[in-house]
C-alpha cells in the first residue's frame, strides 16, 4: 500500500460519527493549520457526518520529500 492511499481513521468528539480520510482527501479538502513542524503538517479537517457537523478535528500528517 503506498502512502498515498493510507487513512486516516477517528470519531468525531461532538457527534460520534467515524471519520475516514486517505492523505490525498486531506491534501484537497482539509485546510492547512500555519503551524508547520519540520517532518509534519497539521491539517484541520470538518467532519465527514452526512447529517451536518461543524466539529474540526486537527490531524498530523508526514511531510513528503520529492
């Protein structure tokens, strides 16, 4: 499996619903935090309920070398 199509999996603290993101869906959807580590960034993430949930969740993710 490359790294690409790793998940990411958690449950939302405000509405129990379980989150299921691949680093590819948090390049595109998740809105980068300014905090910038030096091997990570961070990421904050809207819940994915279907049924509306403004809960954020913050996730690290590893920087990629090119």
């Amino acid at each position: 499996m490359s790294d690409n199509e790793r998940t990411v999996q958690y449950t939302c603290l405000k509405c129990g619903y379980k989150n299921s993101w691949t680093r590819d869906e948090i390049l595109q959807r998740g809105q980068e935090v300014i905090y910038r580590g030096e091997n990570e960034v961070i990421y904050s993430l809207r819940c994915k309920n279907p049924k509306g949930c403004d809960q954020r969740m913050r996730i690290a993710i590893a920087r990629q070398e090119h």
